[in-house]
C-alpha cells in the first residue's frame, strides 16, 4: 500500500543501522559449535543456516555483493553456499548477532521469538511442498527461501521497538485487527514493508523482495511477473497453513483462515493440502531436530563464544596480514603501472631513461637509481635520479660504457644491478640504492625490479623496433615514391602508345610466333566481326587469306615482309565486302619470349572503288567529250535542214511552190504536206534543245553563278531522260510557286538529273514523279532560299539504309552504272551552293521525298554573320 511522506521518513529511521538480523541463541550456538569443530564442511554448515532467517539472509547478502556477483541475481542458498565456499561460510556464522534470551525477555519484546522462528520454518516446508503441486512447477529452493524470510520483519520491528511494538500487539487483540493492519496504524507500516525494505538494503535479489512485501496481498496489479504472483500466493497459503495447523505462533492475534479463493488461485483442492500436513509436519520436526532446543547454560555457552571470538580475532588478524600485504602489493603494482604508463608515452630513449629513473625513485622509494641504456659503439645513454635535500633531482648525459659493476659505499645499503636483456641481446642496465632506512627484503627487491626490469627491456626493444620501423617505412616511402613515379610514366607510355595505336588508320595485329593474338589496335577491330580479335584466339582462323600460312613461315625464316591483298567479310549483316591490303613482319618480343609477328591491315575499299569510279569517270568524260563533238558537228547540217525546210515552208505559204498528192490537182494542194514539215521543224527543234544540253553539261564546272529558271533546269533533265520515262511508264508532274535559283546551271542541272536518275531506278514497274516548290518558309526576306521537293512513288529506301545514302560509293545497285557517287555528288553541289538536301520522308513500297533549298538570290550567300553579345 501507498506510504505518506512521514511515514516513509520514519520507516527510513528505524531502518538505520539495521545491517544484520539477530538470530536465536541455540541455533548460534550449534552454528558455532559446527565452524569451531575441526574438519568442519561447508554441508555441516548449511544444515544450520538452511535453518534460520539471519543466517540465509547473510549469506544471499553476501553472495550477492559486487565481488561474488556483478548483477545481484543468485536466488539460489546451494549456489550461494558453492560460491562463497567454507571459509566466508565459517566467518558468517561465527560472528551472527545473538538475541539476549537467556533471560524470559518475550513481555518486553512482546513476541515468542522461538515460536516466530518455528512458524517460518513450518512456512518455508509448507512452500516448498506447495511450489511442487501448482502448474507451472516453482522452484522448490526459491519458495522454502521465500516463506523463510517473509516474517523476518517482525523480528527487526519487536527487537527494535520492543514496548511500542507490544502496544500494536495490545491494540491488535483488543480491536479484532489483523497484526500487519495494527503496525500499519501504529507505526504508518507493516512489517511486510520492513521485510522489503531491509532485503533491499542488504542487496537481496528482488524476487525474495517483492515476495515478501506483497504477501499478505498477492494481487496482478502489484506483481505483474507470473513467478513472483505465483510465489507469493504459495507464501500466503503457507503461512495460514502454519497458523491453522499451529505450526509455531507467527505473532497475529487474529490469525488469517485458509479459504477456498486462496486454494482456486493456485489450482489446489482441500484434500491435496489435507495430504501434504503429515509429511510437512515429519519434514518441520527433521529440520527442529537438528537444534537443541533445552536451556542454554551459561557455562556451557559463553565457552564456546570465547572460542568463537577467538578463531574470529584469528581470522581478523589474518585478513589484515592479507590487507597489509595487498596494500604492499597494491603499491608496487602502482608503481610498476606508472613506469608501463610512463615508457608508453615515450617516443625515445633519452625519454625512456628519464622515465624510469624518475619513476622507481618516487614509486618505491629509492636513494638513487641509474638507467642507462646502450648506444651504438662503446657509448651508453644514462640517466640517473637521487633526492636532494628532499628534492628529486635527475641528469641525463651520453658517457662510455661502464666496465664494471658498481659496489655499495661504506655505510650504505647494497646496490642491486640488473641487465637488460631484449631478443637480440643486451640493451643497457638498471642499479639502484634502496633506503637505508626501509627493511625490505632484497630477494622481495630482486624480484620487484626484476619485474621492472622486464618492463623496460620490452619498452627499450619497443623503441628500437620504432626507431628502425621508422628507418624502414622512411625506405619505403622514398621506394613507393619511385614505384609510384615508375607505374605513372609506365602508364603514361602506355596510354600514349594506346592513343597512337587508336589514332592509327590502318589496322595493328601483334601475334606471337604461333599466331595467337596479343594486341590489337580499333582499326583492327572494326574490319573483324566482335569478339574475333580477343587475346590468345588464333589470328589465321579468322583471316582468310590463304597465304597467310606461308607469309608467316617466310617472316619466321628471315623474310623482311610479306604483303598480300584479300577480301573481308563484313563484319556486321548488311555491311558491304571490304578489301583489305595486309603487310606481315617480325617484331621483338620480350627476354626470352623468341619472335613476335606484326600484321598491317589497311582497308582499300574506297581506294579500290575510287579507282574504278576514276576509271569509269574518265571513260565517261570521253563519252562525254564524244558527245559534245558529236553534238556540235551536228548541229549545222542539222541547222541547214531545218533552213532549207523553213524556206520550202514560206515558199509553200506564198505559193510559189505547189505540193500536191499523187492522185490531185494541182490547184488543190493538201494540207498533209505542210503538217509533215511542220512536224519535222518540231523535231528539229527538240534536237537542238538535246545538243544544247550535252554541250552545257560538258562545259568546265568553273562558269560562274547566275539566277536560272527552276522550269529550264527540270526541262533540261526531262529532255535527256524522257524517252526513259515514256518507256517505263513514268509520268512527271510539276507545281512551281517559285521559279528562280542561285548557282551554276550546269551543276544544278546535275542535281536534277541524279534525282530524276534515282527516281527512275526506283520505279521499274512506272509511276509518278513530283516536283513542288515555294519559297523557304525557314528564311528571311534578307537571305531567300527555295525550298524544293522531288517526290516518287517507288519501292523507298529501308530505314537501316537512310544514315547512309549520301555516302561515297554507296549503292545497293549491282550494274556498272551503279557506282554510289551520285547522291554523295549531289550533296557536295548543293553545300557549295549555300543549300540543303535531306530526305524527308521514305517508306518501304510507298516512294521517297527529297527537300531541297537552295539560294534565290545572291545576297543569300554574302549575309554578314552576326556576332554573338561580348564576343570581341
């Protein structure tokens, strides 16, 4: 229950000083009589402390302080017995606090302390049974425990309070009060509060805490642990056992009855108790017979409390022996904790001479102690530290080695010498003068210094090993630093050899003498399908050359160089045929290593198409040339027909000449004749408007720009290709809403005639062709262009094809004609001109349309750029 400030205040009174718990002169009595007794066991003992409050109470203290137990957890009195073992067990039970009963002192303390103690052993068997019969199953030690302990604030409450505890007692039996309710009144607590309070102090677990304090209400709300509930419930049902079956008296004037609530709680019946009294009561009567339960005379007593006190004075001079020599062995670890601390803040050997000189002269004590330690050569480093005047004093100094060593003075203590010795031999030494005036003994300083000595040596040896580490990785940095500078000028050559053997136009293979691949350049790669070239494949299985054999057997033999010329094939579908041209020489290789082969590859496909596109371009100049010969020769007899037939025609119209048929009069001539030579004058005519444009196309490309007609160019194209056209059924149709260009007319008429070219390849089943133009809605008034679209309703270009058209010697034509350098020609025209050409739609069956734009005047080529803002 909820305690008031006051109450806790002086509930926190009278718990001072409360350390231990007094327990019952016989059973002190048999305790000391078992710890006096020699050959004494640690059973022997427990048999007794099992028995009583105080004792187990001091031994799970005990048990459970910080030197036993770092969590304070042990609930168990068996493991508590195994951890302090028999001599802490013996010291606890010799000096127990005794109550003074040997006089009738129970009107005083108002309670029978022996029938109290009765009543909790009958309690803890009646537990201890219990906890065997509840589900789950308790621990049978931690309840016998529990129900041991739940009284024992009665006894610190009566032997404490004494008269005010017997008028609670009083007040209890005149009012029908339960007694714990009468403590509440009387003192603000009860002693189920005392019980808790005092477990706590003395560090008993809170499993026996909690029981205690909540066992005369064992309710969820205050014991949420399903243990501790269950534990103490078996605790209640224990002590209204003990007050029903008057095992001893447990002090309560109105005692509790054992209701059948109490029993459900724990699952018990009436008859399963009504079982257990026989052999609880058996189990009770064991345990008390272990004690004398007689009077207690004095003669036979006090004897044996001498005897107790004098094995305690015994053990108490010896423990402090055990101080002392700990404290003694406390400082000397002190010391030589300072002399480790010290050396491993040093970071040379002047330090380190320093440091221990000083350090042995004030831990322990010292009149003068040297520390030197040995240099190279025949020199030592010494440091030697003695007191002046009360005052340390240390000096340090660089001298030669000491030959021999130094002898105590007349009247002085003798000197102790030490070597230090390390894994590679000596280090240096160590000598001191101890204190005249302390009484050591020399074997208890030949050890200590021993000890200090080993520490020195390995912090010595630590700083050598320091000292050359830092020679060492000194070594390794300036090395690093080389391998470093070595690996980058490494790298860069080899990424200067890699940015060569990239930039290279011609194909790199290096090869071993057996032909397996080693290095290879991009060049090289992109005349080969992916992944053919990977280091170590055989080159020859992917080189189709037949001579590759033989060429790499002569270059092996001592042949110079071999060259040859193959066919590759393409490395991706759709690629054309390459031709490579290759070269095979012998290279260095390695120590060792014998030949290397180096193969050149050099892909000639453009100067091999070249050279036959120079060729066929000659033979066409020829023909050109021819052509335009033959068109100027013809031109004036063709030119004398066409007057000759002009003058028969006016002759005819004034009638100076009659032409009539066979079969008419002559004064009814026909009108045949004059439409037959009107139809050869047309014809005449469409014969020089061909050689007209023969002779324009082979005029030299140099004439320069002028402004002409869209109509006349397209004209002249359809003139030289039209009877094409009417043959294969192709008809032409033309919507000009701008007419005038800007360039040479002889390449512009080009332009059209490849794309008319093109346009008729594309149909070979007929169609038609469309050509559309307007100004160029892209442009201003001040720089005009046309925008023209040639459009056909042929077979289209594939999309994979489209990147590639306007690229040299590209042509999915197999005839001589088809040489690739058309529409690669037509671009080149049209840039010179200041214009434009790309395809702007194609569609595989559907047809192709090209947009032109080209200059309309020509200040469209001689427009002042303008100059970004800031640009100078």
């Amino acid at each position: 229950m909820a305690q008031s400030p006051d109450d806790e205040i002086q509930l926190d009174r009278e718990m001072e000083g409360a350390d231990s718990l007094p327990t019952l002169p016989f059973v002190a009595l048999e305790g000391m009589k078992r710890a006096l007794r020699p050959g004494a066991t640690v059973l022997e003992l427990a048999q007794i402390i099992e028995l009583d409050p105080s004792l187990t109470a001091r031994v799970l203290r005990v048990a459970n302080t910080f030197y036993y137990s770092r969590d304070g957890r042990i609930t168990s009195l068996q493991e508590a017995l195994s951890t302090l073992q028999f001599p802490v067990l013996r010291s606890i039970v010799l000096s127990v606090s005794v109550l003074e009963l040997f006089s009738d002192q129970r009107e005083e303390y108002g309670l029978d302390l022996g029938e109290l103690w009765m009543h909790s052993i009958g309690a803890a068997v009646w537990a201890r049974e219990l906890a065997s019969l509840v589900q789950p199953p308790l621990d049978p030690e931690e309840a016998f425990i529990s129900g041991l302990l739940h009284d024992i604030g009665k006894v610190i409450l009566c032997t404490r309070l004494r008269g005010r505890y017997r008028q609670a007692l009083q007040e209890a039996k005149q009012k029908g009060l339960r007694l714990y309710e009468a403590e509440r009144s009387a003192f603000g607590f009860d002693h189920a509060e005392v019980s808790r309070r005092a477990l706590e102090q003395w560090r008993i677990p809170a499993l026996y805490r909690n029981v205690v304090a909540f066992h005369h209400h064992p309710v969820p709300v205050l014991l949420p642990d399903p243990v501790e509930l269950a534990l103490c419930r078996v605790v209640r049902l224990a002590d209204h056992l003990c007050y029903a079956y008057r095992t001893g008296r447990g002090g309560d004037p109105n005692p509790p009855t054992t209701s059948a609530p109490f029993l459900a709680e724990l699952g018990l019946s009436r008859q399963q108790v009504e079982i257990l009294r026989a052999q609880t009561h058996r189990h009770v009567r064991e345990l008390a017979d272990r004690l004398d339960w007689g009077p207690i005379p004095l003669a036979s007593y006090f004897p044996t409390l001498s005897d107790a006190n004098r094995a305690l004075r015994d053990i108490q001079e010896e423990q402090d022996k055990r101080v002392r020599t700990l404290l003694e062995r406390e400082r000397e670890l002190a010391g030589i904790n300072a002399l480790g601390q010290g050396l491993q803040s040093c970071r040379s050997l002047e330090q380190a001479a320093r440091v221990v000189a000083e350090t042995l002269l004030e831990a322990f004590g010292f009149e003068r102690v040297t520390c030197g330690l040995y240099l190279s050569g025949h020199w030592e480093l010494a440091a030697t530290a003695w007191r002046d005047a009360g005052q340390a004093r240390c000096d340090v100094g660089v001298a030669e080695r000491r030959r021999q060593t130094p002898e105590a003075e007349p009247g002085q203590s003798p000197v102790l010498f030490l070597d230090l010795v390390g894994q590679e031999g000596s280090l240096g030494y160590l000598w001191v003068r101890p204190d005249s005036g302390r009484v050591v003994p020399m074997e208890k300083l030949g050890l200590l210094l021993a000890s200090c000595a080993k520490l020195v040596s390995e912090a010595v040896e630590g700083l050598h090993f320091h000292q050359r580490a830092r020679q060492l990785s000194e070594t390794l940095r300036r090395s690093v630093t080389q391998i470093d500078e070595q690996r980058t000028r490494a790298e860069f050559e080899a990424a200067e050899k890699t940015a060569i053997l990239g930039a290279l136009p011609v194909g790199v293979v290096l090869m071993d003498a057996q032909a397996r691949i080693r290095l290879t350049n991009p060049a090289a790669e992109a005349l080969f399908p992916k992944g053919a070239l990977e280091p170590g494949a055989s080159f020859s299985s992917v080189f189709p050359d037949p001579h590759f054999g033989r060429a790499q057997q002569e270059v092996l033999k001592g042949q110079s160089v071999f060259r040859g010329e193959t066919s590759l094939k393409p490395p991706s579908e759709g690629a054309p045929v390459r031709m490579c041209q290759w070269s095979l020489l012998a290279s260095a290789a390695g120590p060792g290593e014998g030949k290397n082969l180096l193969c050149i590859l050099n892909d000639v496909t453009e100067e091999r198409a070249l050279q036959k596109q120079l060729l066929e371009a000659a033979r066409m100049a020829s023909i050109g040339e021819l052509a335009a010969g033959t068109a100027h020769n013809l031109r004036s007899p063709l030119g004398a027909v066409k007057g000759m037939l002009e003058l028969l025609l006016d002759e005819l119209e004034s009638g100076r000449i009659v032409a009539y048929a066979a079969g008419q009069e002559p004064h009814q001539p026909t009108e045949t004749v004059r439409e037959q030579i009107d139809l050869v004058l047309r014809s005449l005519d469409k014969c020089f408007s061909v050689i007209d444009d023969l002779i324009q196309l082979a005029r030299s490309p140099d004439q320069p720009f002028d402004r002409v007609r869209l109509h006349t160019l397209l004209e002249g194209a359809e003139s030289l290709l039209g009877e094409l056209f009417r043959t294969r059924g192709i008809r032409v149709q033309k919507f000009l809403d701008a007419d005038l260009v800007y360039g040479r007319q002889a390449d512009l008429l080009q332009v059209f005639l490849n794309l008319y070219s093109n346009a008729y390849k594309a149909m070979p089943q007929g169609g038609v062709l469309t050509v559309r133009s307007r100004p160029d809605p892209s442009t201003g008034p001040d720089r005009p262009f046309v925008e023209i679209l040639v459009s056909d309703t042929g077979c289209g270009i594939p999309p994979e094809n489209l990147p590639r058209i306007f690229d040299p010697f590209f042509t999915t034509s197999d005839r001589v004609e088809g040489t690739g350098l058309g529409l690669s020609l037509t671009l080149k025209i049209v840039k010179e001109h200041g214009g434009t050409i790309e395809v702007l739609s194609s569609r595989v069956g559907q047809g192709t349309t090209f947009r032109l734009s080209l200059p309309a005047h020509p200040q469209s080529l001689w427009v002042k750029p303008v100059r970004p803002k800031g640009e100078p």
